[in-house]
C-alpha cells in the first residue's frame, strides 16, 4: 500500500486577494551547453536544487536525434499536471473522488501565420471515468480558471529578460 502524500494547504478559498503578484514557490532552471545554432534548445537542463537534471535534445521530426527530452514535452508535462492539480482541488470541493481524473497535454510546435515565426498550440484532453460530463462540465471551466498554466496560454506571462554579466 503507497503512503498518500499530506495535501498542500492551497485552496480557492484561502486565494490572495491582494494588489500584486505574491510568489509562493519559485524555482530556477538553467539550461547550458548543446549545439544551439539550430535556433532549438539541446545542452542540460538542471533545477536549482538538482532534481531535475536532463539532456535536452531536438525531436526526430525536427531534425534531432530524438535521445532527450524537449522543451514541448517538458511544457506538456507541466500543463497536464497543473490542469490536473486545479482539477483535483475543485473535484474534492464538489465532494468528487479525484481518484481517477487523467489529464493528456499535447503540445504542437508550428509555424506562426501572422509573423512566420514559432508558436505552441496545446489541446488537452481529460479522461474522469464514472464523472457525468453535465457535472464535469463547470468543474472544467473552474480548472481552467485556476491552473496557472491555463491563465498563461489565455492571458500571457508577464516576463522580464536581463542580461548578466
């Protein structure tokens, strides 16, 4: 039997409502080295506190040698799960079981129409076996209103660029 893990003390109840962005985790990944004159991500990935440490390398379709991760797949990861968190938390409140809620992140790396750049579409696809899609369906728009990831692909990122010297 897996020990469940204590739940974070996070809810929509106990929301900052304050005038600024106040962080209540942050975290840094520095990714260094690889060949970059392709103009895509390949070298090493690694979290400031070690945990995550991973080759990043071009997908096959790409032109890569498909043998490390992407920057696509590290996106899809942490959307599914962040969708899936926000998901959760609203199941639990309207008295759901969670249990069995999947959530699938494909992301798509493609042309930009408007400028001939990149851009990323995601599509993601929940799986809640035994959950009636009526009850579902505002417990969805309620995910998506929460998840960070979800606020970022409707609304942006604020985001700043310094260069270190």
């Amino acid at each position: 039997m897996t020990e469940r893990s204590p739940l974070p003390d996070l809810s929509v109840e106990k929301d900052f409502d304050g005038e600024s962005f106040s962080p209540i985790y942050t975290t840094t990944v520095t990714v260094s080295g690889g060949a970059a004159s392709h103009g895509r991500a390949s070298g090493r990935a690694r979290s400031d506190d070690g945990v995550l440490d991973i080759d990043l390398r071009m997908p096959e379709e790409l032109g890569g040698d498909g043998s490390g991760t992407n920057p696509e797949q590290l996106f899809a990861a942490g959307f599914s799960a962040c969708f899936h968190g926000a998901l959760s938390l609203v199941a639990r409140q309207a008295g759901l079981d969670p249990a069995t809620i999947s959530v699938m992140a494909t992301v798509a790396f493609g042309r930009d129409p408007e400028d001939g750049g990149y851009l990323l579409r995601v599509d993601l696809v929940v799986k809640w076996p035994g959950v009636d899609p009526e009850a579902a369906a505002p417990l969805l728009e309620k995910a998506d209103s929460l998840c960070p990831y979800a606020k970022m692909a409707w609304r942006g990122t604020p985001t700043t660029i310094t260069l270190a010297l």
